[in-house]
C-alpha cells in the first residue's frame, strides 16, 4: 500500500484513528454535561448535540464509527447536552473563552485562492475559479511571528483575568492552526450572560475605551494625564507598558504624561479579542490534543512563559517523511516556516508535517507513507 498511489481520505483517516488510539485527549470538567460536535471526515458533515457518558465512549466512538477532523465540546453546562433546541438543553453555566486569531494583526491576513483545474494562483479570496467556475482552494498564508504576537496578547489576557479580575484556573491553548484561545474554568463566571461576557472582553481589549473618562487631561496647550506610582485596572497596565519600555523610571511618584503619548500606549494595549467568541455561551471549543483538521497540528495547551517562542514543531505529532505528487505548479509557496516549490504531476518527499498539511489543503496526493512516523503522545 505504502508503494502506490493513496487515496488522500483514507490515508488522512489512518493516521488520525492511530494517534487517537493512543488516547492522548485532555478531558473537559463534566464530559458528561457537555454538547460534544465532531466534523466527520468519512461523510465531511458536522454532527452536534452528541453526548458521552465518559471520555472512553467518545473513544469508542471515533476511532469505530466517525473520525474527527474536527473535535469540539461546548464551553456551555447542560442538564440535556443531547437536545437539539437550545432552549430546552437546560443550561447550567458555561466556561468564559477568548479567541485570538493571528490573521487579525496588521500584515497577517493574505490569503491565496489555488485553483487546481486552471493550475492558477490567484492573490486574495475568491468564490469560484473564473476559467471553470469550480471552489478554489483557500490557503492562508500563516506567518510564525504573527502568530508569536497572538501568543503575547494570549498571555496579557490572562494577567488581566488573574490580576484585575481575580479569576483562576485559567490555560492558554494553541488552537492547532494560527492563532490561541484562552479559557477560563472558574465557577465564578458559569453564571454570566452574553452581556457581562462582552462587558469583560471589551474591558480586556480596550473596545471602544474612553481615554479622557479614566484619564483626565491637564493643560489646554501641551496636555498631559498624571499617573502615579500606585495604579490599578487598566491606569496599571499604562503604568507597566511604561516602565516595561522604559518610558518612565518606576520610583517616581508622579508621571506626567504628554496625552499623545498616552494615545499611542493605548492603541498598543488593545488586543483584537474575537467578542463574538466571548458572548457565546453555547460557544464550542475544541478538545485540548486533538488535531486540528485544517493543518495537521494539535490544539494544545501551552504554558504561560514571557520567554516563549513559537515552533510549531511543537505541535505536530507526525514525523519522518511521506512522498506527494503535487497538483499545482507553484515556486515559493509559504508552509509554516518554510517555502517549498512544487512541479505538478512530479513526485517530491516532504517532511511529515508539510506533507499532511498540503494533503488537508487538497493540493498534493499522497503517494507513500511508509517512512511516516507518528509520535507516542
């Protein structure tokens, strides 16, 4: 088999069921109460309201019945997880998350549309090839440092949560493709409504800050804010960025701050939180190690570390090589960290994980995987 051309599906659904049946899923509090979805990779339809009695049948079930590209379980408590009207679930509380998408920083979001028939690249998204009409493939082109500047904000959130909310149990996970979510496990939230989510999120990010209500302004010609040396909320974390950057010297009582300045340290603390994420309280979240289906890496948790630097070799549990026979001509074409050419119709050995990835994409077939090495999780 490992000599012949694979049928991508298949070869996809091999290796996911084998790193699977190592078990390696970070089970959620109360499994039991929560709405499990799967994106099934044998029909490519998403299945809600499931539910499992415990994480050894939702074992069971994919690596015997449907196999997940994608693995999701609801950051929301219910008494009836299986109902399919939400109104009758019997919603206990819900996890608060936050979501960070690297794709949303300044020089972080090209996409390229391929176009397989047509062999074509097309900068930007598009709806349909405009020689024959067909879906063209969606490939972002994903950058290590933007998703280094996710990571930062991801950490910043969770000092908030800690330090000016007092919130706790609180992790931050790679979602397994180019940005992070941070989740907040603490009984003192469950009972938030959309509203107050979105109260907090937009206190987190800055949304819509009023600079002048929380820093009156001193002088009508050169105007300036006073801060001190003993702040809190968000007049502290002005205080921070200052002395972090070494702005102002941290022994001063007294900080008088020119109001342009201001302005631009605001900007800089305000983080592009996905507020729709926030308010949801149904919101799904994907399983902590369990593959993200559109790149081939883990969602994973990561730990809170000021020195950490992204690698997402890190995050991918393949190793060894496999052989494709790419389906585009392209020269330079962005995977992670690298750029690659292809030469359509030529057979090429990648690494595991660039490999996996352009099978997912659609834009390679595998034709050998007997060099393929799954790691022990």
């Amino acid at each position: 088999m490992s000599r012949q051309e694979l049928n991508n599906k298949f070869f996809i659904k091999k290796i996911l069921r084998e790193y699977y049946s190592q078990k390696p899923l970070e089970e959620p509090l109360y499994i039991h109460k929560r709405e499990i979805a799967i994106h099934s990779l044998e029909d490519e339809a998403y299945i809600r309201h499931l539910t499992f009695p415990s994480i050894t049948h939702l074992y069971n079930f994919i690596l015997n019945e449907k196999t997940p590209l994608h693995l999701y379980y609801s950051s929301a408590y219910y008494e009836s997880p299986s109902i399919k009207k939400m109104e009758l679930k019997g919603w206990t509380g819900s996890d608060l998350m936050f979501d960070l998408d690297s794709d949303h920083y300044p020089g972080c979001g090209k996409i390229l549309s391929i176009c397989i028939e047509e062999n074509t690249i097309y900068e930007g998204k598009i709806k349909k090839c405009p020689k024959t009409g067909s879906k063209p493939v969606i490939y972002p082109l994903i950058k290590t440092e933007c998703i280094q500047k996710a990571y930062i904000d991801a950490l910043r959130i969770k000092y908030i949560l800690e330090d000016e909310l007092g919130l706790k149990n609180i992790k931050i996970y790679f979602s397994g493709n180019r940005g992070f979510h941070v989740k907040v496990i603490d009984e003192k939230i469950w009972d938030l409504g959309g509203d107050e989510r979105r109260e907090i999120a937009s206190y987190i990010s800055l949304e819509n800050f009023d600079t002048n209500k929380l820093f009156p302004v001193v002088g009508k010609r050169n105007k300036y804010v006073i801060i001190t040396k003993n702040e809190y909320g968000i007049r502290k974390r002005v205080l921070d960025y200052l002395i972090k950057n070494n702005i102002v010297n941290g022994n001063k009582l007294f900080i008088k701050l020119p109001f342009k300045i201001l302005e631009e340290i605001i900007n800089d603390l305000a983080i592009p939180i996905d507020i729709v994420v926030t308010m949801d309280i149904s919101r799904l979240s994907r399983f902590g190690n369990s593959i993200n289906g559109k790149s081939g890496l883990i969602t994973k948790h990561v730990e809170p570390r000021e020195d950490y630097m992204f690698n997402t070799n890190d995050f991918s549990p393949w190793n060894g090589s496999i052989i494709v026979k790419p389906l585009i001509d392209v020269s330079g074409l962005q995977v992670f960290n690298e750029k690659i050419n292809l030469k359509r119709g030529v057979k090429e050995s990648f690494d595991s994980k660039t490999a996996v990835y352009l099978a997912l994409k659609g834009i390679v077939k595998i034709v050998s995987d007997e060099k393929l090495v799954i790691k022990n999780v």
